[in-house]
C-alpha cells in the first residue's frame, strides 16, 4: 500500500507523555545501564537536526514528498528527544537541545555514506541519490525501531515501557515511508542498486555511529542485542533490508554486531 503522506503530514503529533507519572521515576528509578542507553537515544534524536541540514544539499529536497516527509520526520525526532530528555532530568541527568546542537552544527556531520561529504556524494550520483538515502533511511528506521521495542521488552517500568513504545510506533511510521520510497526508487534505476547495495555493505554502521563515541555505540549494542533474542531481531532487520530491490543476501547489521563483538 502507498504512503500516504498527506495523511501523515496532516496528523503528524508530538509524543504524548503528559498523562505519564513521572514522579515515578523518583520512586522507582532507572538502572545507569539504562540510563546511560537513553542518553545516546536522546542525543541522537537531537541530533536529527544537523542531519536534516545536510539532506537540503542534496537532491532529496527537491521532491515534494521527501520534503514533506523530512520536515516533519525532523520534529517528530526533536519531540522524541524532548520525552527522553524529561525522564533523563528526573535523574538528575541534564540535556541542553540548543548546547547539544551548536556543538554538532560546529563539527558538523560526516555522513558514514563514504569518505567525502554527502553533498559532494549526492552529485556524483545525481538523481539516484534519493534512492539511495531512502535505503538508506529504512535501514536506519528499522534499527531504531527495534531498540525501542527491544528497551521496552527489557524494562519493567510502568513509566519508561508505555513511553518507550509510544515513541516506536512513531518510529514505524518512518519506517513505512522509507521502506515504501525506496522500493519503489530502487526497483525503478539498476544504478540506484548498485549505489545504495555498495553504499550499505561499505558505510553502514549502526545509528549513532560517527557521531558517538565507539564505545557509547558498543555499549548500546550490547545492552539491546546481546543474547539470542536480540540476535534475533538484528536478524530480523536485516531480512527486512535483503527484501529491498538489489538487496538481497546483505547483512550489514549482524557484520556490524559481530565487528564489535557483541555476542550472540
């Protein structure tokens, strides 16, 4: 079925956490390995910005529905910063957006997409580059869809779960977009195959990576996907990504567990 993006625009919300009793994080309080998961969580979604500043570079922005998409993609991701923000505060745990952000807008961002710029990427491969960000995406999607529904399974908290899980059905309606973008794009152009298959088997890395500190990008791995079970859903994600057209057989998300030596 089609995205239908008016449809998302026009219903498009911030996470809702004002009927969460946040008091009871003072009374049941999160472990610091937890904590310390929410804060790279939080930091990425705040650092959306900086990545949606480098897309208006690049061909994506010239087509309405992306455009569309990506404006309010981009506040969605501000406002599941902003909750996470909130219960990393109840721990005494501060997150300064507009600090966060001036310091990411000074080093500026290096897309993991190879080693020159995404703007300088985006030319060499002309219009094909919005196929490839669009895989490139739903990979990204489908991996942080999958750490929130995988928190929420961890946890117990009668707070952090109900939210956790709000923020992820969020997450998969970014999902959907992508994956529908770039399955129709990629089917359409052999050369956005090979382009977006080499650019995911060469450069991808999981979210975070490139921007956190390696690690932070470790620690979160294993916190959400050491064991069986969370093998599992890395094994998941990346049959999802193998379905895409001139994708099939990749495994970039299980190379990228077993590179850090996460354990099955």
């Amino acid at each position: 079925m089609a995205f239908d993006i008016d449809k998302y625009a026009k219903n498009s919300t911030a996470v809702q956490w004002a009927d969460l009793d946040f008091d009871e994080f003072e009374r049941d309080p999160l472990s610091e390995g937890t904590l310390r998961t929410l804060r790279y969580m939080c930091d990425i979604e705040y650092h959306t910005v900086c990545y949606m500043r480098d897309l208006l570079t690049t061909p994506s922005h010239n087509e309405p529905a992306v455009g569309t998409f990506m404006t309010m993609w981009n506040r969605e991701e501000f406002w599941h910063g902003e909750a996470l923000a909130a219960v990393l505060k109840r721990h005494g745990v501060r997150i300064d957006f507009d600090e966060l952000k001036a310091t990411r807008l000074k080093l500026g961002w290096q897309d993991r997409l190879g080693t020159v710029k995404q703007t300088a990427m985006s030319r060499l491969v002309g219009h094909d580059f919005v196929a490839v960000h669009m895989a490139w995406g739903a990979a990204n999607e489908w991996s942080a869809t999958a750490a929130y529904q995988r928190l929420a399974a961890l946890e117990s908290h009668p707070v952090l779960v109900p939210l956790l899980k709000r923020i992820a059905q969020q997450e998969t309606k970014h999902v959907a977009f992508y994956a529908s973008q770039a399955r129709d794009r990629l089917a359409a152009s052999k050369k956005a195959r090979k382009v977006a298959r080499f650019a995911l088997e060469k450069a991808w890395g999981p979210v975070g990576s490139g921007v956190m500190s390696e690690s932070e990008v470790t620690h979160v791995m294993t916190h959400l996907f050491a064991g069986p079970e969370g093998r599992k859903l890395i094994r998941d994600i990346d049959a999802h990504i193998a379905k895409l057209p001139g994708m099939d057989g990749l495994r970039i998300v299980e190379d990228s567990m077993d590179k850090r030596g996460i354990a099955a």
